[in-house]
C-alpha cells in the first residue's frame, strides 16, 4: 500500500514538473498597442506600417519556433519575448524623441507668436483668410 501510494506521489509530481517546463506561446497582444493590433498595411503612416510589418515579422517567428524541437521551444519564445522587448524599448524611445520634437517646435511657435486679441488677429498673422460673404 506504501509503495502504490509513494508511486502514485512521484507520479503527480514527475506531471507538474513536466507542465511546469512547458513553453508558453508569446502573444502579439503583449508587445502591441491596442490601437495597432490588427495594423493594415499603409504606404503614408509610417506608425500603421511599422506595427504591420512588425507583426508579421512576429508571427514568423512564432512559427519558426513552432517548427523546433520540443525541447528548444522555450529557450526559442524566450529570445522571441527578448526581441520583442528590445523592439518596444526602440520605439518608446523613438516615441518620446518624436513627442520632445513636437513640443519644441511648440514652445518655439509660442515665443514667436505675440500677443493678440481675438481670432482675427490670429488668422491675419498666419495669413489665412477670412470668411467673407459677400465674397462667396
């Protein structure tokens, strides 16, 4: 009775040891936006094509690990998880330096705007013209 009881105990644990070393499948939606996940290719939004290309390029990764051994498919989902870290930190990176570009060129815009009264101030110093009607 000892022995089938000890038997059935290694049993269990031999089980949740091999579940344990399981791989587990990266998915897209962990280093996508949400905005982006189902990106389409685009030739003038470069953020839409970046998220596109990306996720194809993901995808074909997926499968070449699929397509490994079983006993390299952790250490494969492992260097994918590490790419696609590395891929989200260059574009944080490229996100903050485009947000600091914009917001100088705003704090510049600023300063060489002066002071004006009113919209038609505004739009005589950006040179747009006014609605007229009897123009139209």
């Amino acid at each position: 009775m000892k022995k089938a009881f000890l038997l059935i105990i290694i049993f269990i644990f031999s089980i949740c040891v091999t579940n344990a070393q399981t791989a587990i499948e990266p998915k897209w939606s962990d280093y996508c936006p949400s905005e982006y996940l189902n990106a389409k290719k685009a030739k003038f939004d470069k953020d839409q094509k970046y998220w596109y290309e990306r996720r194809l390029q993901f995808y074909d990764a997926l499968e070449n690990c699929k397509n490994t051994q079983a006993d390299n498919l952790s250490s494969c989902y492992t260097e994918l998880k590490t790419k696609e870290d590395n891929k989200n930190e260059e574009w944080n990176a490229y996100v903050r330096e485009y947000n600091e570009k914009l917001d100088k060129r705003y704090e510049a815009l600023e300063e060489k705007l002066p002071e004006f009264n009113g919209t038609q101030s505004l739009m005589n110093m950006l040179n747009i013209p006014t609605y007229n009607p009897l123009y139209y």
